[in-house]
C-alpha cells in the first residue's frame, strides 16, 4: 500500500488514473494550500489497470532507461 498527500486537484487526477485507490477523508486547508491524502494498493493486477487507461505502457520504463534518466 501507499499513501500520499498532494493538492486536491491532482488527488482527484490520481484517483481517476485505474489505481485502486480511495481518498483518505476530505481535502482540507492547510497554510494555504487546499490538500488531499490518498491510499493506492499495489498488486499484480496494478500495470494492467493503469495501462487500460493509458497510463502505463509495458516495456515503456526499462532499467537502462531510468539509469540514464537519473
């Protein structure tokens, strides 16, 4: 599992992308920033939800390719 806290808005794009995902109680204010916490479960079945939405591309992140990007 994992969590995370992000800006509302980009909370609602992250729970729309094919995770299982579930907000962690309402967005609220804080120093000025309107801000959301969220659970994802990871499991095997996690690449092939994100890919029916378009979001991952198998074979797309390969190990050479994120060692360069670093």
């Amino acid at each position: 599992m994992l969590t995370g806290v992000v800006t509302a808005a980009f909370r609602e794009e992250v729970l729309a992308m094919g995770w299982r995902a579930a907000p962690l109680g309402p967005a609220r204010r804080i120093d000025g920033a309107f801000l959301g916490a969220f659970r994802i479960e990871i499991c095997a079945g996690t690449p092939a939800l994100l890919a029916s939405n378009g979001i991952y591309v198998p074979g797309a992140i390969t190990p050479d390719a994120a060692a360069r990007a670093a």
